[in-house]
C-alpha cells in the first residue's frame, strides 16, 4: 500500500474509534473482584483429621496402663512365679567381648568405613544446606 491509502485507512479508523463509545466497568467491578478472590482463599484444599481421636488415644491408654496393673497384680513381679519365672534378665546385661581377641580387619575395610562415614556427613551438611535454601 502506498502512503495515501495508509491515511485514508487511518483517518476512517480515527473516525470510527471517536464514534465508539468507551466501555467502562461496572460501579463495583472491583469490590466483586475482591471478593471472589477471598471467597477462594477461604476455600481449604485439605484438612486434617486424625484417624484415631485423642479420646480414643487417651482409653486405650488407659486400658493399657489398667492391664498392665491387673498383670502385675494377679502375676506378681517376683521372678519365681507366673510368667517371670523362665526369664533370666541376667543373661540379658552379661557383657561378652571374648570374641573380639581373635577378630581383625584388613586395611581396607577399615579405609572403607572411613571413606563411607566421611562421605555420609558430607553428604548430610550438603542436604541441609539445600533445605535450608529451599525453604528460604
């Protein structure tokens, strides 16, 4: 196109742009606006909710602690009777180490355990350092 059709083109879209009318929003466009984003705020995705209630926590423990008595009182605690008597707690807390005189390790398995427990706390400085920038 040459620049005469480009003015008569500009001039009839001149024209046409003074003849419409400007389209304004309504009185309280922005009050609705407002509140439909807090209608939607409001709105909870996902609410938690136990899937055992805390008095139902509290009975069982106190059914617990009630047969824990009940045992006690009708068992006894003396390692000759009931239940107690075939156990030997003593053998329980013996410390045994006699296996350890004959036991070695090679060189390498300790430099192993050495390099794996180095990288295990640089690589767990390293993870808090990431969390640390995520949740920032």
């Amino acid at each position: 196109m040459d620049k005469r059709e480009d003015k008569k083109l500009e001039a009839f879209i001149d024209k046409l742009m003074e003849d419409a009318p400007l389209e304004s929003p309504s009185v309280h466009f922005t009050q609705k606006v407002l509140h439909k984003l807090e209608a939607d705020a409001q709105k909870e995705v996902f609410q938690y909710k136990p899937l055992v209630s805390g008095k139902m926590l509290s009975g069982i423990c106190i059914a617990f602690v009630a047969l824990l008595v009940l045992m006690g009182a009708q068992l006894g605690t003396d390692s000759g009777q009931g239940w107690f008597a075939n156990i030997h707690m003593d053998a329980w807390f013996r410390t045994d180490w006699h296996w350890m005189n004959q036991y070695t390790s090679s060189k390498i398995m300790v430099y192993a355990f050495l390099l794996f427990g180095f990288m295990f706390f640089v690589q767990v400085g390293w993870l808090k350092k990431q969390m640390d920038q995520t949740l920032d």
